[in-house]
C-alpha cells in the first residue's frame, strides 16, 4: 500500500524539483497531488511482480554515426538567448558560498 | 455543413470559399497554376483578422514570413518548377515546434520570446514541401493539459461554441483548422494531445506510431511518449501530411529507420472484409456520455455495413492506462523540464546564489499545472516511492503491450471514442486536475504502446457539438488504420445534434 502524501512531502519534492512554493501552493499541491495518487492505487490490485518493466514502446539501442565535423550551432546566435553573458560564457550567481 | 450551434451561417466554424478547400485542392491548383499561393494565404490572412481575437488559436501570427514564402512558391510555379506536395497550403505549428529565428513558447512564460536557433526536422519537411507557415498555435504550457487552459497566453476559445474548450494540449492548431485559419496543422501527442482536441473540434487528428516522426525540434514533454502528427479537415488530407512529416532522421535516435510506405497513396479502398474490433474496456470508461457512446455503436454499425467485420473484443489493462499514465509522463517531464534553469535560455529571477535562482526562476516561469507535474514526477521517482509508483507503472505498460499484441492477433484494427465527452465549457475542469485527467482516458492506450491512433468526427452530441471516434492500429498500422478513418468518414452523419 502506497502512503499518502503528506505536506512535508510535497514540500521536500518541491526543493528537489527547485520549485519555491508559497504556503498557499503546498497546501493546494498536497490536496491535488493526493487525489492523482488515490486514483493511480488501482494498479495496486494487480498482481504484476513478474512482469518486466518496459520503459520504452520499441527496443532501443545506441545510434553511432561517423565521427567526422560537421556545423554546429552559431555561438553567438546560442548566446544570444542566454539571460546573462560573460566572455562568450554563460553568466551565473554564485555556486560556493563563504566559509562561515 | 455542421448543425452545430454556431457551425450554420456566420460563426468561426462555418467555412467558405478558398478557405474551405482541402490542403490536396489548394495544392493541386498552386502547382498547376490555376490557384496563387498569395491569393489563398490573404484569404486566410482575412478569416484570421475576422476571428482570432475571440477564437485565440495563435500565440503568434507571421504574416509577413507567410507572404513572403507564397511569393517564393507563386514564383516558383511561374520558374516551372514545383513547390512540392502542399505547395502553397497555410499551416499552423503548434508552439512547441522549433523555428528558427521566431518565438518558440509552449505557452509558457519562463519560454517568453525565445527564439530557437534551429528548426525542428517537420518545420523544414513542411518548408520543403513548399508549405506556408501561417502562425505559431497556442497550447496548454509545455504540453500539459486537455482543453488549452493551462497557457500563459491565455486559452483557446472551440470555434464551435466559443464558450467552450477546444481540447488540448494541441488546442490552438486543432481550433485553426477547424476555423479555417489553416488548411493544415501539426501537433504533439503524449496521451492524447492530437486527438482529443481533434475530436472536440470536429476534425481529423492523426498520432503516429511512435518513432515515425522525427523529434527532432519537439520540445520535450515525456520522451518515450511524443509523437508529432497532423490536423486535417479529411483523412485524406492528414495522410498527404502525415507523408511529408514521417522518415527516418538521424537528428533522433528515436527515429524508427528504413523507408515507410506512404499512406496517402493506400486510401480509397474501403473497409471491406477487414476486421474491427470494439474495445469494451473503453465503451464503458469511466465518465462516459451516452451521446458519446452511442456515436461509437453507430459507427461500429456504419462499417458493418460497409462489409466490415466488426466484434466487441476486451484489452483488459486499458482501465488501468490513466494510473500508468500519470505515473510515467510526469516522471519523464519532471526530468526534462530541469533544463529550465535560466542559465542558458528563457526566464531568469535572480537569486543570492544558483538554488535561489533556480528555485525563484521556476516559480515564477513555470504556470500551476506544469509544476504539479513536476512535483507528481519527482515523487514518483523520488527514493521510496520508486517502485510503488513509476515501476508498478512500467509493468502496466507491458501488460497495455501485451493486451494490444493479442487484440491484434484477431483484429486488424481497433475502435473507441476519442474523449469521453464533446467540448466541455471554458473553466468546468480547471479546479480539479483529476477531472481534466479523466478526458485523456481513451487516448492514452496508443502512447504507453507506441501505437498510431486517429481520431475522426462522427456526427454530433446531444448538444449539437462534434463527435470523435478513434480507430487505432499496430506499430506502424497507419495505412489500414487510415483506410478504415476514410470508410468512417465516408458514412459520418454531418453534425446534427442527437
């Protein structure tokens, strides 16, 4: 049996989605998110611990081409599109914080 | 024409003159000669003024582009040389298919004027084909929804009664048909997403088997799921597109190889002596309107008589397709949609350092039903939960697979009603996702298999608004599945209301 989501859960899997979310939302998502999972306990009556998985709908294996140049994309058209620009780099906050 | 309310006289839905040809007739007459590129297009241009302020098919209408290319292809002609197979037909993109240089949103905010460096593999197939792109339509955000709501730009209005929803999530590009903004659409289809809006705005909606399509510039939603396919107002006409969109491309591995017969060209040859299945499961779905259920019989029915052998069969794991679903597609959005960070393209909120950044970015870029499938995902494949949800959800997918595979062994093809209902009013499902999520239940078997489906109107409901009946086929049935559409089509009852 699968356990309700709690509010605790939907905020944990908010940070791990990087979503800030104000109180209001955890609130709503909670109810809503334990609807959707209600319904999706119907599969809990089968009776599938042998069947395989299928993640796909056709067997896939790796696609190799030569491995000559081609174009790629024009940076400056790529860097074009980027909220912040360095250098030709991609601008970003900081990642490290000080040492406390 | 259709008795639907607003389908008779004046209204979005009643269409006349050069934009009520089909896309093989303005093609026909451009290439001869005998019809101008220009000409169709301004007509289109002229319905598009008249009503797209209340219809909202587009998030984007490049007219200028639009003349420019039937210039070229007029000029072309007039060289002797041929555009192509849709010379001169005016098509709607919905805006999740890469164009260069030209806003490509999803409806979504935190994709607010991005301009694609590249185009997307049917973007180019359709210029190719000497196609003209009318406009970029609009969609429920990132593909996520049944009626256009979900969009940042604001949702779509069912040219039929524009009180209600068109579908979704392709609810733009099936509304431009439907209206006679475009002769043509493409669209994307994860559970549904072609066929539902097609069936409540009564034209033809075509998902492909899975892989017969390029990818290639679809931005993603569930990977294993999306598929790119047509709108059309005949069968006929979804399988002259179907052929230009469809082939290999080694731009996506997905992409099935070898060559693949065309399907225009196996049209015309009735249902006679093939053998259609009624899928039971499906009849009696939950939520099913009698209206609907009775157009399906009807149709069963109609084919019958056409010489067709048609018997109730059960594929037993369709009841349990809605749970698979809504299990897998949110875990593969909420792996795809981590691209949106605001590093490299679209939306930025700045932070005090990269969480708070991402975290603020997200908030604000991303509308409420893409982040509840975010959130949906990253449970179901969050540590604990992975096999209760997500893997539970894979083996429904075998045993969906498996169903099919012995429904196949008796049946060539298979039918069911496209949505459980005809279009709902403007703002009846918003408040509760569940009920948005019941519409997709007879379309999500085809995705979770990878099997092609159509959806085709079938006369009209109780309210006088169009019916949808979906015949589905095996991996890469598109010719036999199309040649029942086009015996379907052939008896459909035109739009009166039940």
């Amino acid at each position: 049996m699968a356990p309700t989501i709690s509010k605790q859960d939907v905020a944990h899997v908010a940070r791990l989605a990087r979503l800030a979310l104000s109180e209001e939302e955890l609130e709503l998502y909670t109810t809503q998110l334990a609807s959707v999972l209600g319904h999706a306990r119907d599969i809990e009556a089968l009776d599938i611990a042998d069947v395989p998985p299928t993640a796909h709908p056709f067997p896939l294996s790796n696609v190799l081409r030569e491995d000559e140049p081609r174009p790629c994309l024009d940076r400056d058209e790529v860097l074009a599109a980027a909220p912040e620009v360095e250098s030709a780099r991609f601008r970003i906050p900081r990642i490290l914080s000080e040492a406390p | 024409m259709s008795g639907s309310p607003s389908g008779s006289g004046e209204g979005p839905a009643a269409l006349s003159g050069l934009t009520s040809l089909s896309a093989r007739a303005i093609a026909a007459g451009v290439r001869s000669g005998e019809l101008s590129a220009a000409a169709v297009l301004e007509e289109h241009l002229a319905r598009v003024e008249r009503w797209e302020q209340q219809v909202h098919a587009f998030n984007l209408v490049t007219a200028d582009a639009a003349r420019a290319r039937a210039a070229q292809v007029d000029a072309a002609v007039a060289a002797g040389e041929d555009p192509g197979l849709l010379a001169g037909v005016p098509v709607a993109l919905k805006d999740l298919l890469c164009t260069r240089g030209v806003p490509t949103t999803c409806s979504s905010r935190i994709l607010a004027g991005w301009c694609p460096p590249y185009d997307a593999t049917v973007v180019k197939k359709m210029a190719a084909a000497g196609a003209i792109v009318i406009g970029k339509a609009n969609m429920d955000e990132f593909a996520m929804g049944s009626s256009t709501e979900h969009s940042a730009t604001g949702p779509t209005h069912n040219p039929h009664d524009l009180s209600r929803v068109p579908g979704g999530s392709s609810g733009g590009s099936a509304a431009a048909v439907a209206a006679g903004f475009s002769a043509l659409a493409l669209g994307s289809d994860t559970g549904g997403s072609i066929r539902q809006p097609a069936a409540l705005c009564g034209v033809v909606g075509v998902k492909p088997t899975y892989g017969l399509v390029s990818r290639y510039g679809l931005v993603a939603f569930a990977s294993s799921l999306d598929q790119i396919g047509p709108f059309a107002r005949s069968v006929a006409d979804a399988a002259l597109a179907l052929d230009v969109i469809s082939g290999h491309d080694e731009r996506d591995s997905t992409s099935l190889p070898g060559e693949h017969p065309s399907v225009a060209s196996r049209l015309g040859r009735g249902a006679e002596d093939l053998r259609v299945g009624v899928i039971a499961e499906l009849a009696s779905a939950e939520g099913m309107a009698p209206d609907v259920s009775a157009a399906v019989t009807d149709a069963a029915e109609a084919l019958a008589a056409t010489g067709a052998k048609v018997e109730e069969v059960s594929v037993p794991s369709v009841r349990y397709g809605l749970s698979a679903y809504y299990m897998i597609a949110p875990a593969e959005a909420s792996s795809n949609l981590a691209r949106y960070d605001g590093v490299r393209y679209g939306l930025r909120r700045d932070g005090n350092d990269i969480t708070e950044m991402y975290m603020s970015t997200r908030a604000a870029g991303f509308g409420p039903e893409v982040k509840r499938r975010i959130m949906l995902g990253t449970y179901a494949l969050s540590a604990g939960y992975y096999d209760a949800y997500y893997g539970k959800a894979q083996k429904v997918r075998t045993l969906m697979i498996r169903d099919f595979d012995l429904a196949y062994s008796s049946f060539d093809v298979l039918l069911s009603p496209t949505s459980p209902t005809t279009a709902f009013p403007l703002g009846a499902k918003t408040a509760d996702p569940l009920a948005m999520y019941l519409s997709d239940v007879c379309t999500i078997p085809s995705n979770l298999a990878g099997h092609p489906a159509v959806s085709i109107p079938f006369g009209a409901g109780e309210d006088g608004l169009p019916v949808g009946v979906q015949v589905l086929a095996p991996a890469l049935g598109e010719p036999v599945m199309l040649q029942v559409a086009e015996a379907l089509e052939a008896v459909a009852p035109r739009g009166e209301a039940r």
